[in-house]
C-alpha cells in the first residue's frame, strides 16, 4: 500500500510517546513492503526530503503566523504548521497518491482533512489522547478549549479512527459522539531488542542510586501522578528505610514535585535526576527493583512496555491502559490511582518478595512480542487502511 503519515514529531523532533509510535509504525510498514511517507516539522540540520530505513520523510517549514516559540502560542504555531502541511500533501499527491492518509492526533487533524477533501483520499485518525482526559475533564482555558474542539473535528471528518486500548475508544466514543463500530483498538508497540542493556551498567546505577531501588521515568505532569509516589515514600521508608528513589524526566510539575520531597522529609532518598540518555535510562529502569507507573489519566502507558522489556517489576495505576497492559496482576501489580496508601502497599510487597516480583516480570517480558510487537501492530493497521481504501 501506499501510506502517507502526518505527524509533528518524528525524528530527529520527539517530544513523547506519538513520534516513536509514528516512527516506529512507519519503518515496520516500509519494511513489510509497503511505500511510506511522512510529513512531519522541520529542524535545523535535518534534510527538507530524504529517505530513513526505507520511509521517505518530507519536513515542512510552517507557514504564518510567525510564532517563535510554540509553547507560549501553541495554536497559532499548530495552525501554520497545518498550512504548511496541506500544502505539501496536496503538492506530494499529484505524483503519488496514497492509498490512505494516516493523520496522528488533532496537532495534524486540520491539514489532514483538508488534504484528503482536495484528493478525495481517505483518511485514518489516531487519537493518542485526548485534552479532556489530559485536563481531568474540566477545560478551563481557551487553549483546552480550542484543541478539544479540534479534536471532535478532527474525529467527525475521519473515515475510521484508531486508539491505543478500549478505555480509549470509549473515552473517544462518548466525548465526541462517534459510532465504536468505528474505532479500532491497536495498542502501542516496542521491539524489545531496542530495550536492552549490560549487566555492568545495571550494577553501575544500583550502586550509584542504592538499594532496593523504587523507579519512576516520565514526563514531570500533574496528570502523571508522581505526586502519589512521592506521598507513599515515607511509608514505605518506616519500613525499609534503606529505599531509595530515582525520578527520571523534567516537565512543567518538577518544581511543585521537589517540594512536595521536602515537606515529606525525604532528604536524599529521592533523586531528580532530570533529562538522561537513553542509555542511561535503560540502565536505570532496568537496575530497578520496582518501576512504577502512578499516573491519574493514561490512555496507554508505554513506560510500563519499557520496564516489561528490560525485565523490571511493575507497579502500575490501575487506570486507562495500563490496567489494560497489565491485566488482572498477572504482570505486575496495580492500585487505586492517586491513592498513596494503596501504593505504599503494594511497594513494600514487591520490595519483601523480590523473588515473586521477578517472577511476573520475567513472565511479562516473555509475552511482549506476542501482544506488544510491531509487526503484529503494522499488520492490524493495515487492516484499517484497507476497510476504507478507494480504487486508484
């Protein structure tokens, strides 16, 4: 088939979870056979067109307004990102023309229509997550507003849309009115063999941060529920006082999180370490004892398919798709999210029966291929692409 993707992230810009999803998807896609595009932003030093493991990748310099930085004006940025987007898709297609446009998130959703209404193409949305669910529900400014609004758009104009787990699609379903029959359920992916590191690295961060070793890796959100680690700790120190913390990541809650240390006297039981190699981060998740995963609204959870990866015991909210990934304790254990009680439980468990917590994370890593693997997820996808392609 022929698959052009439209994303503003892909590498070398990657802000989260969306571009290794999209980069990851498109690479397999090309590797099965098929012809893949993506449109995706600019960045210095990167070529305007070139071709990366078979995918041809096109990075469009955004059109007006002229917004030097997209975190204090996120919509004006996306808007002329999205011009210069369509303008490519509608240049590219006159010589090539895809079989399915495959749009990811509303940050696309306003060039993908309009691309696919021009050529009448179809098109394929992924809704990674939604500012409803990111916001707890209560859209208080004009920015929540306008990127939910966007999004309701955004999903009406798809011909079929795709979410990472069944909360998702009934998050999806019941926000925005659409028919279920219409939302396919294809979770995100990881090669495994991505996910590796030594042994003498592992030990190297075990002795660096001590032990036994509790693991947070993530973004630094409220909605990432860090705050409930933090507020377990001191619990779960009463009775191991030799535990040790380490919180990879930076965002905008870094500040209130570190305070929230303090005030729980924790000292230097935790450890911020702020942004870190991907090296080092695998060393650090895999050196861990227990990964946990406390997030108040995650519509999939993809650090928990690292942890499962590179062998590490999982503690996860029960909540979104992580109850999903690790279903019914079977693979790790979850809680109440944001209750720091349940967690304190469910930490010290893991941290007292080490060898029963290895146990589940070795069973968790054996089954990653068979429910996680690329090629599976490239496969269902296309599957999608072609309940809703046209003939050329």
């Amino acid at each position: 088939m022929r698959i052009l993707h439209l994303s503003w992230e892909y590498p070398p810009v990657m802000y989260g979870g969306l571009g290794r999803h999209v980069h990851a998807l498109a690479e397999m896609q090309a590797r099965q056979g098929d012809e893949v595009v993506v449109i995706t932003q600019s960045h210095p030093g990167a070529p305007a067109d070139e071709v990366v493991n078979g995918v041809r990748v096109v990075r469009v310099e955004r059109d007006a307004p002229d917004v030097p930085d997209w975190r204090t004006r996120f919509i004006e940025w996306t808007f002329g990102f999205n011009v210069a987007v369509a303008r490519a898709g509608i240049a590219l297609s006159v010589q090539w023309r895809p079989d399915v446009v495959h749009a990811h998130d509303w940050l696309v959703g306003q060039a993908a229509v309009l691309l696919c209404e021009a050529r009448d193409l179809p098109l394929v949305l992924t809704v990674h997550a939604t500012e409803n669910g990111r916001m707890g529900g209560v859209l208080v400014t004009d920015q929540s507003r306008a990127i939910d609004s966007t999004e309701e758009w955004s999903v009406a104009h798809a011909d079929r849309v795709i979410v990472c787990s069944a909360y998702m699609r009934e998050e999806v379903s019941t926000l925005f009115g659409c028919d279920p029959e219409l939302v396919s359920v294809i979770p995100n992916g990881i090669d495994g063999d991505d996910w590796t590191t030594t042994d003498s690295r592992r030990r190297s961060m075990r002795r660096r941060f001590g032990t036994p070793l509790i693991v947070y890796a993530g973004r630094l959100e409220a909605e990432k529920g860090v705050q409930t680690l933090i507020d377990a700790l001191p619990a779960v120190r009463r009775e191991l006082p030799d535990t040790r913390t380490v919180v990879v990541g930076t965002g905008g809650a870094e500040r209130d999180l570190r305070a929230r240390a303090r005030r729980r006297r924790l000292g230097e039981a935790v450890t911020f370490t702020g942004y870190v190699s991907d090296e080092d981060l695998r060393a650090i998740v895999a050196a861990a004892d227990v990964v946990v995963v406390p997030s108040l609204y995650e519509p999939f959870g993809f650090v928990a398919l690292e942890a499962m990866a590179l062998g590490a015991p999982l503690v996860v909210a029960r909540v979104g798709g992580l109850a999903e990934i690790v279903e019914n304790d079977r693979v790790g254990r979850t809680f109440v999210a944001g209750d720091a009680t349940d967690l304190a439980g469910l930490l010290l468990e893991r941290l007292q029966h080490p060898r029963r917590a290895r146990a589940s994370a070795e069973a968790a890593r054996a089954e990653l291929a068979e429910r996680f693997g690329w090629p599976g997820i490239a496969d269902r996808t296309r599957d999608v692409y072609r309940a809703v392609s046209r003939p050329r």
